[in-house]
C-alpha cells in the first residue's frame, strides 16, 4: 500500500497542474469571501473609487493584463523545458515540472487570474446603486502587484535552474533522498538475507506451475514487499522474487516462485497468491525515481553522457556529474548484499527478493561515463579519484573489488585509447592508486 501510495505521490509533485489548480480554487473562494464581507471598510482608504463602474473597468483591466503575464511565463518555460531536453536530456524535464517555484508561480498567475473572473461574474450587472465592493478591488490590486514581482523572480528562477551546475546539485539531492528512503524500508531485509548467504532461483530453473509471471509488459514501478509477505504467510507459502524495481518484463516472463506447504498447498490457493502478488508488483511504461535508485543515479549520468557527445563537447559539466555522483554513491554502500528477506510473526522466512545492490549502482554510475570519455584524460581522471575516495569508505571486501574492478577498466581505457603519453600516465596512476590501497585493520 505504501509503494503505491509513493507512486500516487509522484505523480502529483511531479505535474505541473496540480499547484495551480489548487492556488485557482483559493483565488475563487478569495473572491467569494471578499465579496460576501462588508464592503464599506475600505472607502475611505480607496476614495477613487465611488461607483461599481470604476471598480467593474479597473478589474477588467488587470485581468487582461494578468493574462498577458501568465501567456508569456508559461511561453518562457516551454522555451526553457525545450533548452533543458536538448542540452541536458529529455529525462530532465521531469524535474523542472516538479519544482515547486515553477509549480507555486504559476498557481499564483492562475489563482489570481480566477479571483478577478470570479469578482466580476459575482458583480455581474449590478445597478449603480448596489454597495461598492471596495475590498474585492483592494485585494485586485494587491494581486497583481504580487504577481507582477513573482514573475521578475519567476523568470530569475527559470535563469538560474537551466545552469548545469544548478540542476547537477538538484538532481543529486533527489538522488541521496531517493537513497535514503529506500535504505530506510529495505535495510533490515539486506541484513537478514547477508547474514544468512541467501541466494535465489535461476528463473530458467523455476517450474512452470510454481512459476510467477509477469500480467503486463512494462518497467517494474514498485513491490509492495510487506502485502507480498502478508499473501504468502496466509497462503502458508514462500515466494522468491527475481526481479527489482527499475527491472523490463515482457508479458508471460517468470518473475518469482510459489513454494507452498504439501499439506496446504492446492491449485485454488497457489492461483488466488499468484494473483494477489502480481497485484502487489506494480508495472508501468516508465520509470518512478522515488521507488527505483538506478533509475534516480542515471539521470546524472545522462546530464554527463550529453555534456560529452561531440554535439555540446563540455567535459566541465561531465566532471561536475562525476564528482556528484562521488558524493551520493556512499550512501548506496547500505545495499551490500543483492538480496532481502522478509519473515512472518513466527520468523519463518516469507519472501526473499531480488534487489539493487552498491556493485550495480556502481555499474550504472560509471561504465557508460567511462566508455563515452575514454579518450578524456580530464574526465578519466576524477572518475579514478572518485574511486579512490570511496575505497576510503567501503564496507566490505566485495565493495572494494567492484571499486578495484573499475579502477583497471579505467587504465585499460587510457593505455589504450589515450595517445599523449604524460595524459595517459597520469590516469594510470590515478587508477594504480585504488588498485593499492590497503585495507583498513580491523579494530582489536
């Protein structure tokens, strides 16, 4: 229920209406109120205006104009989103919809433009004689001066958020908080299944009637592992997942085991819990960064692979990615082990699952990064120092031979695609360094 409920959550903070829909139905009920209130407050404070008339003209014309500024921020961000896409990806246009400055300017466009509509439907014909409504025009005006500053800050806003170094840090940030949340749900499962050397079915083993398989073609979006866990102790069974979320299945793939009870087990059963965990595995045609950290991780990995294609050539952005990438990559060292278990309240073990261990986000990080820049010696080389900083902070022994792993694949690199001499040995020292570091010793 949780995974979903993440999933739901997404969807919203990543939408672009959803902020101004909201800020639209205070700016009615604004309006409502504001004319629903005594309206003889303010005349002494707003003498110009004596008659309806006046006021009924000054709302028309902020309301033109107000529409005037929403037509030309919304023009302004479709140009930035479209300059986003093609500099730094088409990926990247995600993050622009959810920020919540873009998000919270346009309500305040939108929600006033919907306090002066409202105003004026409210207002309607009314006779010469009919109270003034002196508040409803003060608070029109007091609108609109604050839309008009908001959008000097918008478009400020919008300046600052296309500079690479800006939306490297901002998508880092997500990365670490991506990270940690899910650490926070799967730390205790990783533990278990190390402790205990847990290791799942090849799916080509699984037989066909104890066989889980994918209902829909699609990325795995997110796995409720608790309701997975809660199906298979009432079915009185043990299910194995091979699959994680980030992961592409075809319709028909196997994707898990039933291993039910022999006294319990029946046809009904085995197909009501197989029925039940599907609807646990949640698959869709993209993607979800709160619920998939590769998929979070290769966002900057993509700002880099753009920054290195001949068509923009700016290795500057590449460094920045791969030193943000240095310093989110510590905290993937939680997932030390490929696999999590899950028990019942009796510690009979449930579930085990396959998931995204520091080998792979490693993988993910870097080989495409390395592969695009081999012929950059200025590239190469802060990926070796990277490296070398987190062997500083590497937990195990298997973490320090996926680092050792690409510290060779880099001077491999640069022996054989690098020709300057100096540049080449440069690297390889850089990347001989991981290779020697010594372990830390164990504290008596």
């Amino acid at each position: 229920m949780v995974q979903r409920l993440i999933r739901i959550w997404e969807f919203l903070a990543y939408s672009l209406w959803v902020s101004p829909l909201l800020f639209a139905l205070g700016g009615a009920g604004l309006a409502i109120g504001a004319m629903a209130l005594p309206q003889d407050a303010l005349h002494d404070i707003l003498p110009g205006f004596s008659d309806i008339g006046t006021i009924r003209g000054l709302l028309q014309t902020l309301l033109a104009t107000l529409v005037t500024m929403t037509t030309f921020a919304l023009s302004i961000t479709m140009v930035v989103l479209t300059l986003a896409a093609g500099s730094l990806g088409p990926r990247m246009i995600r993050n622009f919809m959810g920020d919540n400055k873009t998000q919270n300017a346009l309500g305040i466009f939108v929600g006033s433009i919907l306090f002066l509509i409202t105003s004026l439907v409210m207002m309607g014909n009314n006779p010469e004689t009919a109270p003034i409504p002196n508040l409803s025009a003060a608070l029109g005006i007091a609108l609109f001066v604050i839309s008009v500053f908001v959008l000097i800050l918008f478009v400020h806003h919008l300046g600052r958020s296309i500079v690479a170094d800006e939306v490297i840090q901002r998508i880092g940030k997500n990365l670490e908080d991506t990270i940690q949340s899910v650490c926070a749900t799967l730390a205790d499962p990783i533990k278990t299944a190390r402790n205990a050397k847990t290791t799942l079915p090849d799916p080509q083993d699984i037989a066909k009637d104890h066989a889980i398989t994918a209902s829909a073609s699609g990325y795995i979006q997110g796995i409720d592992y608790e309701k997975i866990c809660e199906t298979a102790t009432q079915a009185n069974s043990r299910v194995s997942l091979v699959i994680r979320a980030g992961q592409h299945v075809l319709a028909g793939d196997v994707i898990g085991q039933i291993d039910a009870a022999p006294k319990t087990a029946s046809p009904e059963k085995i197909t009501r819990c197989h029925a039940d965990i599907l609807e646990a595995i949640m698959i869709g045609s993209h993607r979800t960064a709160m619920l998939d950290v590769e998929f979070a991780l290769r966002q900057l990995v993509e700002v880099a692979l753009r920054a290195l294609s001949p068509g923009i050539n700016d290795p500057f952005t590449a460094i920045a990615a791969v030193y943000r990438l240095g310093r989110a990559l510590p905290h993937a060292m939680q997932f030390h082990y490929p696999v999590g278990i899950w028990h019942d309240d009796q510690h009979e073990i449930r579930l085990k699952a396959l998931l995204s261990d520091f080998e792979g986000m490693l993988g993910a990080a870097f080989d495409q990064i390395r592969q695009a820049a081999g012929a950059k010696p200025d590239v190469l080389l802060p990926l070796a120092e990277v490296l070398e900083s987190l062997m500083r902070q590497a937990q195990s022994g298997a973490q320090r031979e996926a680092l050792r792993a690409h510290a060779r694949m880099i001077a491999s690199t640069a022996k054989r695609n690098i020709p300057e001499e100096n540049d080449r040995e440069a690297v390889v020292r850089a990347a001989t360094r991981v290779l020697h570091h010594q372990e830390p010793t164990p504290k008596p």
